[in-house]
C-alpha cells in the first residue's frame, strides 16, 4: 500500500481494530505517508482501506492534512530581484574587494 514505507492493508485494518479513529491517528500509528512524497501516493488509498475496516464513511474517518504545494526555484532566482547574475572579469573582482575591503574597515566609533 505505502512501498517508500512498507505499510501493508493489513497494518491500517489493524489500526483500526485497535481503536484508532482518525485517520490522523492511523497515521502516526502506522507511519503511512511518512516517505519523501509526503502521502502524496498512500494517504488517500489508507483513508478508503481505514474506512471500509471502521465501517464508517470517509468523511467520518476524516482526511490527512496535506502541506501546501510548492514550486521549485532556482538558485539564481532567490537573489534580490534587482540583482542579476553576470560574470566578472579582474576588473570587477578588485573593485569588490575594494568594497569589502571599506566596508570591513569602517569607523565604528569605538
């Protein structure tokens, strides 16, 4: 049922029996939906195997909370949006040092 976490139908069937309700708590119990894809893959086939074993409908089993989905960013678009990544050549690189260089060596007032 879940393969990134080798939980069987036997095992939610078993969570049920034992007492636990929510599909929530099925969860923890059995570690379905722990694997990278986040339940993604398992969540909504252990919500039917939890409900046909409770006897109750799904909506009275309740569902998993899921985490927002997200878009992958690249590295270079998490600069500031005015900075741009270019390439330097020797002439760009000493003025950066002379940058740092003032900036490391400012007058703090002690």
């Amino acid at each position: 049922m879940d393969f990134q976490n080798d939980v069987t139908a036997a095992d939610i069937a078993l969570a049920s029996r034992e007492g636990y309700s929510s599909i929530e708590l099925v969860k923890r119990y059995t570690a379905v939906g722990f694997g990278t894809d986040q339940g993604k893959l398992a969540n909504v086939n252990a919500m039917a195997i939890a409900r046909q074993a409770s006897g109750r409908s799904i909506a009275r089993t309740g569902t998993t909370t899921y985490r927002p989905n997200y878009t992958p960013v690249t590295f270079g678009r998490s600069r500031a949006e005015d900075r741009r990544a270019v390439r330097s050549g020797a002439q760009d690189r000493d003025s950066r040092v002379a940058r740092r260089a003032r900036r490391a060596l400012r007058d703090v007032g002690q």
